[in-house]
C-alpha cells in the first residue's frame, strides 16, 4: 500500500512540476492577481490530490485540473468575492510613455490589456483567457467552463467584440505594426 501512494505521489508531483506555469497564468488571467492566482491553484491542487489516482488515469489529467480550476473560480465569483486585476483609481500615478519595442512598453501594454479583462463578465473572461492565452480548442474551452461550444464561441466572440471596443486598448496594441 505505501509502495502505491509513493508512486501516487510522485506522479502528482511531476504533474505539478510540470504543468505549475500554466496553471498559475490560467489563475492570473481569471483572477487578475497574484496571491488570489496562487490560492486558486493551490485549492484546485489540494481537491485534485485527494483523486489523484482517478485524475492521473484519465484522457487528459490537465483538462480535468482545468476544469476544476475553472469550477472553484466560478464558485469563489459566485459568492461575491471582488476581484481587481488594475487599482480603479490610477489617476495620481505618473506613467511614463517608452519605445514600443523595449521591456517597459509592453508592460504598458499588459496593464493595459488586464484593465480591459476587469471589464468582461467571468464567463466572457473565462472564454477569452482559455481560448486566447491557453490555446485550446472550442470543444476543450467547453469542457473547462462547463457549457457548450456553442456557449463557447458566443462568450468569446462577445468578449473580444468588448475589448476590440476599448479604444485605448486597440490603440496600443496595434501601433507601431504589433498585434
């Protein structure tokens, strides 16, 4: 028996080892900070630990952690948790306008884009950040969220119809020929 839970756990291990990065960036973009990003992953980690040997058997182990991720930010939203992903008054703060093609100016342009997700509803957001910034398919991104892929494609393309809105927004990552 314990010869079985070393080797449970050491595969747990090196999938978390593994698979940390992105799931910490996944948190980020949903909850738009790092401490809140870190206590999502580390929650989904420790329900994920208890059926490990359920999880590490299945198709795809990342898509079920995924899933679960998603199911716990829901929850944590549903309940009225604020999330801020920008400080709403930044008006005292001096910014510095840099090069575009130097480290500061696409910090600009991260900020930027993080204060446009704050606007999104969580679906829209959740669509957005699993297609876009994850990469996975339609059907994938509906099975993360829990819904259709024709649920899917509607909070994604709603959602970035709104960012394409933000006139700052649009501005800034297209000038100077970057996309």
């Amino acid at each position: 028996m314990g010869d079985r839970s070393s080797v449970r756990d050491e595969e747990f291990r090196a999938f978390v080892t593994g698979r940390w990065p992105r799931l910490m960036r996944t948190a980020f973009l949903l909850t738009g900070e790092q401490h809140a990003a870190e206590d999502l992953v580390q929650s989904t980690l420790e329900k994920t630990f208890v059926a490990w040997r359920r999880v590490g058997s299945a198709d795809d182990p990342e898509a079920y952690v995924r899933r679960v991720m998603i199911n716990a930010h829901a929850r944590r939203h549903r309940r009225k948790l604020r999330e801020f992903l920008a400080p709403r008054d930044d008006s005292g703060l001096a910014h510095e306008v840099a090069d575009t093609g130097d480290r500061i100016s696409q910090a600009d342009d991260r900020n930027a884009l993080l204060k446009a997700l704050v606007q999104l509803p969580p679906r829209q957001r959740q669509a957005v950040v699993l297609r876009y910034w994850e990469d996975l398919t339609e059907s994938q991104t509906a099975e993360a969220m829990g819904c259709s892929v024709g649920a899917v494609k509607s909070n994604a393309a709603k959602g970035i119809a709104k960012l394409r809105a933000i006139p700052g927004l649009a501005d800034t990552l297209t000038s100077e020929g970057r996309k």
